[in-house]
C-alpha cells in the first residue's frame, strides 16, 4: 500500500464519505484501526479483512468486545487468547492444531490457559511446544518436577530461564550446559546462584543480580571483561567499597553515575570524567532537598546540570541554575517544567545556536521564539527538526526548515505548513505520506487522491 494512502488513512481530517472508501481496502486495516472516529460499520469492515494487527489495535482500543470478532484464521485466534476474558475454547483449539509453529505461539500469546490445555502442552511431541509453555506460564510444581526430566535440552533450558519455575525444581536442576540460563534467571534461589561463580559463563549475569552476598560481588570486581564490570557498576546491590574499585575506564565510570546507590561524594568525584546527558540521574532524583542544596552549590558543572534535571525543584534552588552560565546547566533547565517564557528567551540570548534544540523541545516555546531560532540556527540542524515537529511553529518558520532534509518529513506533516507547500511535499517520496497525513490538506486533494489510486 502506498504511503499517501497510508498517510490518508492516519488523517484526522479524513471526511467520513472518504473514510467509508478507505475501510475497503485490506491493506489499509491496520493503519485505519487506530482512528477514534470509526462507526460500528467501519468496524465492521475492518474486522472482515482477517488482519490479525488490525484486530489487536480494535481490541486495545476498545472499540470491539471480542465475542464481535470473527475467527477468521488461526492468527484472529490466537490475538483473541491474549484477552483475559478470552473464550476458553479457543486455546484448546489451538492447543489442537495440527501445525506446531501454532502451538507453540499459543503460551506466548495467550493471558491465561485452562488447566487441561496446560497438561495437553506439556505432552506435545514437539520439544519447542513444551518450551514455549514452561517459559510464559507457571506450572503447578508437580509438573515443572516431571518435565525437568524431560530428554529435549530445550525443555530443561526453558526451564532453567523461567521465573515461573518453583525454586524446588531450580534447585534440582544440574547446572551442567544450564548455567548462564541459572544465573540470569531471578527465580534462582541465591545460594544455588552463587555457586555458579565458579562457572565463568555465570558471571556476567551473577554482576547483576541484587540478591548475592557481598563476597560474590568482591570477587567479580577483579574480573577483567568489560561486560562484567559493567553490570556490577550498574548494580545497587553493590558493596560501596566494591563501586569504588570501578573507576578504571569512562566507560565504567558513565555506568557508576547511574547507579541509584551512589554515593554523593563518588557522584562527585566521577561526575567530570564522565560525560552523561541532561536526563535525571537516580541517585541526584533520591536526594534530599539538603543534598540538593549541597550539589547545587557543587564547584563542578556536571553535578549542578544533574540537580538542574530534577523535576521538582524548590523554586528559589531553580531560579539560580536558570542565571548560571554553564551550558550544561542551561540544557537542563531549557527543557525544565518549570522553565517560564521570559526565561527562555533570556536562555536563547544567553547561550545562542548549541542551546536551541534544547529550547525547541519545550512545549511553551511561543512561536515567535522558534522563529526566531529558526532564523538563527545556522548548521546546528538539530534546531530546524525540533522546531518542525512543534506544535507552535508557524508556517513561515516551517518554511525556513524545509531547508534541512531531515526536518522536511516533520514539517510535511505539521497542520500550520502552508497549503501550497504541503501539495508540492505530496510529490516527494520522502514527505508524500507526512503530507497526506496532514490535516490541513484540502478535501478536495484528498478526494483525488483516493480517486487516482484505485479502488
């Protein structure tokens, strides 16, 4: 299906005689499904096309009980066993069936199984079957005991991986080929996990488990893979005195920062070394508002653009990160919920060009100050795509970012875009769908389009 017609049929301007066109044509289904404004007979044009994605997207939109759905294929069948309110037969129709790619889709799939079609399952003669039900549904234990004598290795890696596994049968499991499936899995009572350590296909997944004791985690630390060190940086389970060993690369130290048990004056040390984004930071979103004060006043600007990316600031501690004139500091607090207008026109005259993607992503930048931007932007091409995809941007700005491709796709769709440009964008295969999608294209235009593609 082409992508004006794709893009058509996502517009919330669509007029109905249009829509009742486009709901005949199947493939076009799943794209139609998410509107809001379907009739009870759009929907019923839909469903009978048989398109599984289509049928999911009505359902979670509630916009058909499925006892409404027709059974057209397996595919319906199986969309409609992940509803809790599913009709029990159909997973035993589907536990039935005589392919075993179906059977094997129906545990993942379905919110719940009757205990029959669990029994039925657990006996297929295809392994992958049987692997599949012990991975997305607990077994009553006396079951996980049986197939834990299952011949297929695939059963008992299954088994192994499954936080639906009873522990007793984690436990009798021999970790012989089932090791790293062991250590990842949660379930895995910690003492069976930590003797694994031996194994060094464990540790990796051992790093960064929460519940090990701090011996295990001393002695991962003198591991030298990367990927392990890593996962033990990232772990809040972590001995602080251990944390304070993995320090030896940027890389370790990036992970170090996120760490939600951090400590503050580690935080600090690392914070310069280390370069991060403007998102929050656990242990800085944890922290008292005295720790807060404390970083704020913190000689060094990545602490304070760290605190200066914390939601709920106290207003005083907020307006002097808006006066500091670290640019880090500044590209938190642009995008800030508590961020004023006059403060980010202060913030664009202050810092210029390398602040106004930043600026851009808020969603009370006024248009004049977008255009302004826009103006402005130069090579930081960043700003021209944050400003095309804002919903305050007025034509004229749009204009001016059509200048950089990839604002183009942005701007095609945006409803301020004038008229003209957006019937020129519909002739370009990069725009034609944002520009068909666009809700100030003319019905007249929309109407052609439909015409000339055929029913």
């Amino acid at each position: 299906m082409n992508a004006v017609l794709e893009g058509l049929a996502s517009n919330p301007a669509l007029p109905r005689p249009l829509l009742d066109r486009l709901v005949t044509r199947p493939g076009l289904a799943a794209e139609l499904a998410d509107r809001a404004d379907l009739t009870a007979e759009h929907v019923r044009a839909l469903l009978a096309h048989g398109d599984s994605s289509a049928v999911y997207r009505l359902l979670e939109n509630g916009m058909v009980d499925p006892a409404d759905v027709p059974i057209v294929d397996e595919s319906v069948a199986l969309v409609l066993t992940g509803r809790a309110d599913a009709d029990p037969a159909l997973a035993r129709a589907l536990a039935f069936h005589p392919d075993p790619s179906v059977r094997a889709s129906l545990p993942e799939r379905a919110c719940s199984l009757p205990a029959d079609v669990v029994a039925l399952l657990a006996r297929d003669p295809d392994p992958e079957v049987v692997a599949e039900l012990v991975l997305f549904h607990a077994l009553p234990p006396a079951l996980a005991t049986s197939l834990s004598r299952h011949p297929s290795p695939g059963v008992l890696r299954a088994l192994a991986s499954s936080p639906h596994t009873p522990a007793s049968v984690l436990v009798r499991l021999q970790p012989d080929g089932l090791v790293r499936e062991l250590a990842a899995n949660p379930a895995t009572p910690p003492g069976v996990a930590a003797n694994l350590l031996p194994h060094h296909a464990s540790r990796y997944f051992l790093a960064g488990r929460p519940d090990l004791p701090p011996g295990v985690y001393e002695q991962l630390a003198s591991e030298l893979e990367p990927g392990i060190l890593s996962q033990l940086a990232e772990n809040p389970a972590v001995p602080v005195p251990v944390l304070r060993q993995l320090t030896g690369t940027r890389a370790l130290r990036r992970v170090l920062l996120r760490n939600p048990a951090i400590p503050l004056d580690l935080l600090e040390e690392l914070a310069p070394a280390a370069r991060i984004g403007p998102d929050p930071v656990p242990r800085i979103a944890s922290a008292s508002p005295e720790e807060l004060r404390a970083l704020a006043a913190s000689p060094v600007m990545q602490v304070r653009m760290m605190v200066a990316a914390r939601a709920d600031l106290p207003p005083d501690l907020f307006a002097g990160l808006v006066r500091a004139d670290d640019p880090g500091v500044a590209a938190a607090v642009a995008v800030h919920p508590l961020v004023t207008v006059p403060q980010l026109w202060e913030l664009a005259s202050r810092h210029g060009p390398r602040l106004y993607p930043r600026i851009a992503r808020n969603p009370l930048c006024p248009a004049e100050l977008l255009h302004h931007m826009a103006l402005r932007a130069a090579s930081v091409a960043k700003t021209w795509r944050a400003v095309a995809r804002h919903p305050h941007a007025s034509g004229e700005t749009l204009l001016l970012c059509l200048e950089y491709a990839q604002a183009r796709h942005f701007a095609a769709a945006h409803p301020h875009l004038p008229v003209p440009m957006i019937l020129e964008l519909l002739g370009s295969e990069f725009t034609a769908g944002a520009a068909a999608a666009n809700p100030s294209l003319p019905v007249r235009v929309m109407e052609e389009l439909v015409d000339g593609s055929g029913e």
